[in-house]
C-alpha cells in the first residue's frame, strides 16, 4: 500500500470519527455547514492556483 492510499484512509477515517463525535455533540447541522462551506471556498480559490 503507498503512502498516499495510506493517507487518504487516514483522512477518511478521520472523517468518519468527526460526523459520529458531531453526531453524540448534536451538532450535526453546523458541520454539515461548515463542509459544504469549505468544499465551496476549495472550488472557488482553485481557479485562482490552478
């Protein structure tokens, strides 16, 4: 397995983790806010540093 199969597992699990902590905090809506906002920024500043 390369080290980049290795960290997207990591960032998925970590991911996974994060929606069940957000899940048990009852705060599920703000982060899924807070994604859909930081997926939005990511597609916009892509176009600057392409």
């Amino acid at each position: 397995m390369s080290i980049n199969k290795t960290r997207g597992l990591l960032y998925r699990i970590a991911r996974f983790l994060g929606d069940i902590n957000a899940v048990s905090k009852g705060k599920v809506g703000r982060r899924v806010g807070r994604r859909l906002a930081g997926k939005g920024a990511g597609r916009l500043f892509r176009g600057f540093f392409k």
